[in-house]
C-alpha cells in the first residue's frame, strides 16, 4: 500500500469516528493533503511543469551525489582489495 492510501484511510477513518479536538498538527496535515491533491491534479500545462522543474531538479541533485558518493566507495574499496607488491 503506497504512503498516500495509507493517509487517505487515516483520514477517512478520521472522517468516520471523528475526534472531539483538532489539534494543531493534525490541521496541519489536512491542509498539506489538501495543497497536494490541488498541485497534483492541477490541469494548467504551465503550472504542473512550474511545479515539477524545481522537483525534476531537486531529484538530479539527489542521483549526482548519490552516484558520486558510490564511486567513491568503489574506488576506496578497489584500492584495498588489490594485494601491496
């Protein structure tokens, strides 16, 4: 189950057996659902590419590093595994 069905039954088991209090968090987190599922069904062409650059971006970043970090390690690794003359 992705973590996005998972809050959807939270929030509707929520809906069913509802709490006498709203805390500030859990308002929170309706609204951060509720902002979601706006950019996400969002159907303007230049807005969903305006919210997906900074995340296209964002993920780019996150491989270079990733794949510089484990070229590192690869190279580290290969230079104690070969046997000193």
């Amino acid at each position: 189950m992705t973590a996005e069905a998972a809050a959807a039954l939270r929030f509707i088991d929520g809906l069913i057996k509802p709490r006498t209090t709203a805390t500030e968090s859990r308002l929170a987190s309706v609204m951060q659902q509720v902002i979601r599922l706006a950019e996400e069904t969002d159907t303007n062409p230049k807005t969903r590419m305006a919210s997906l650059v900074p995340n296209a971006r964002a993920s780019t970043q996150t491989f270079k590093r990733s794949s510089a970090a484990a070229s590192r390690r690869s190279r580290t690794s290969e230079r104690s595994s070969v046997p000193e003359k």
